[in-house]
C-alpha cells in the first residue's frame, strides 16, 4: 500500500477547489488532463482558501482510455471500527483503491487500508478535488471506495461523485457507482442519548460554506415552529460563532427555554462526550469544549422529557395503548 497525503490543488484535474495549499501538477490516475486550470471567477471560500464559481471539470471521459472500474461510496458510521457495517468493511476490502479526507482514512481499520494498493488522503475542505481525484482513478481503470463518516447521503460526497461525474460526461452505471450505507451522526448520537428522535426529526447544518446563512435562518425558523425534533449538524467553528448563537435565538424564539437538548462530541471516538441541558443554556456551551466540528446536537420537542438521564421523545403510543 502506498499513502499520498497531499493537499487538494489539483491543478491536474482543474476542477474548482474548496482549498489551495499545494501546487501538485501530476494526476494520481493516470488520465491525459488538460495544462489549463480552471478559468473561473476566484471567490474566497470558509476553507481560507480560494476556489471558484465555475463547475468546470479537469478531464472528460473522453481522456481516459481504459475499461472503467468501480466506485463505491461508502460510509464509515460514527468512528471506531465496531461502528462500521460489515457491508462498509468488505466493500472497502475488495477497492483497490480508498480516497478520504484524512481523518476519515484513520477511522478505517489497518487490516483494511494495509491491502489497499493505494490510499488518496487530503485534509479538510478538499471535498471537491477529492471525489474528482476518485472518479478519475475509477474512470482509468482502479476500483476506487471514497470514504467519509456516517453515511454518504447525508451532508456526504454520494450527491458530489454524481453531480460531477455528469459533469465529465460520464454515467453512473460506466463506473457502477454504488453507495454503501453507514450510521449518520444524528442516529449515533441518539443512541447514546437515549430516545430523541423517535418522532418526525429534521436535519440541518449550521455550515454557511455552500447554503447562504439567511438561508439557514430561514429553515430554522420553518422546523422550529413545527414539532419536529431538529438535528443540528456542523454546529459550531471558530468561523461559525454567530451562526451558532443566531440558531439559538431562533430556536428559543419558538420553543421552551426548558426543551431538552442532547449534545453529544464525537460519538464513536475516544473523545467522546455527551450532555444534557435546557435549550435556555445551549449557547454558553458554544464556548466550551463540547460543541465543535464534531459535535451533533438533537433539540426535543415541546413532548421531548428527560427520565433517568436519558432523552425521550413519545412517538405516541401513549394516546393509543394503556401502559
Ligand atoms: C459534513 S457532516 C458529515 C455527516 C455524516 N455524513 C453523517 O452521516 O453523519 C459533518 C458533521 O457530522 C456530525 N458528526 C460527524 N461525526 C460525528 C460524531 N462522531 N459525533 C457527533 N457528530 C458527528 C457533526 O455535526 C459534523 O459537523
């Protein structure tokens, strides 16, 4: 197995960046790619670095000779190797190659990544370069898995690898695109809760990286003002502050300050951390250790009570059946 840790740039591929740290020319995979990045309008992205407006890709089907292989989508879950499913592990066992954001690539196991020919690893916010880096080694030939935690459907890659993937003009069938389900956050976190979501849930990410923060608001009132339970995802970076006490302010806006909230960091991973608290003292916590890049927070319902340590959300039955 050979590791390849470096930075997205990929002016190889010339598709748009979400991060510029390296000027690597040398594709990965084999294809004939044009000498020209891409030409669009550079904006300033909330990686710090910049990317462009244009969806241009590096190189086409047409650039690549070679049988097709596969790509697979797989989702790793919360973290430790337990947590991953059997289905994850044996599809990520037959790929010959793995490509992910590095973190992800430690969460794989080593008996795993150790018979892989090749691993891609990138750091954070080369989401875009990444999976153009995964097709283009499909599309030349290689069985490639593109990792990431949870599950590939949810604030994932699976959409991406399509979207671009079209873009080349290529189809989803010429490289047997496959996702491979895995446990989202907002499922893994529950569990340690206890039973929050067992009602209508909704889900929604404080990132303003690709949806405009009005947007976000906007959302958040419309879910709040419903009796959903709220799954909060990417609530909080050093970048993000304000998005994090303006979700607050809505969400005190249309419910209880006395609602319960589960905070759970790192579900799966050794620092792992879960808390209990009233909707009124979620944004103090904003400061705190537990709400980062890696926390998920599941907000109740005006039925959501908290008995023995744990959440609870009634799914109704209670209205129905004696007990
Ligand atoms: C880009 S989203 C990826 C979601 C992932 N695809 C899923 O299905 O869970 C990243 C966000 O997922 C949540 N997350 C991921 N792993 C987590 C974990 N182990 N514990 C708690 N939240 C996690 C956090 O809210 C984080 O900001």
């Amino acid at each position: 197995m050979s590791t390849d840790t470096t930075p997205d740039t990929d002016t190889s591929t010339g598709t748009s960046t979400d991060t510029d740290t390296d000027a690597s020319t040398e594709s990965k995979c084999g294809a004939s790619t044009p000498d020209t990045a891409d030409a669009g309008a550079s904006t300033e992205s909330k990686c710090g670095a910049s990317s462009t407006d244009e969806k241009e890709v590096g190189s086409t089907v047409e650039d690549f000779d070679a049988e097709p292989g596969r790509l697979v989508a797989v989702g790793l879950g919360p973290g430790q190797p337990e947590g991953m499913t059997q289905r994850a592990q044996t599809a990520l066992g037959e790929v010959e190659h793995i490509v992910g954001y590095t973190t992800y690539i430690d969460l794989i196991p080593d008996e795993i990544t150790e018979d892989a020919d090749d691993i891609y690893s990138t750091p954070m916010c080369g989401e875009v370069s990444r999976t153009e880096e995964a097709i283009d080694r499909a599309l030349a030939g290689n069985d490639v898995g593109i990792v990431g935690s949870g599950d590939p459907n949810v604030y994932a890659l699976a959409g991406l690898a399509l979207e671009i993937l079209e873009s080349k003009g290529g189809t989803a069938s010429m490289v047997d695109f496959e996702v491979v389900p895995g446990v989202p956050a907002a499922q893994s976190c529950a569990a340690r809760l206890g039973a929050p979501l067992v009602n209508d849930t909704v889900s929604i990410s404080l990132s303003d990286h690709l949806t405009p923060m009005p947007e976000i608001e906007s959302r958040l009132h419309a879910v709040a003002g419903e009796g959903f339970t709220i799954a909060i995802y990417n609530p909080w970076s050093r970048k993000r502050r304000e998005n994090f006490q303006k979700c607050c302010e809505i969400l005190l806006n249309h419910r209880d300050p006395e609602t319960p909230v589960g905070v759970v960091h790192g579900a799966g991973r050794e620092d792992e951390a879960t808390e209990i608290v009233e909707l009124g003292d979620l944004e103090e916590l904003g400061e705190t250790d537990l709400i980062d890049m890696t926390t998920t927070i599941l907000v109740g319902t005006g039925d959501t009570y908290v008995w023995d340590d744990r959440m609870v959300t009634p799914r109704g039955y209670e209205s129905k059946y004696d007990y």
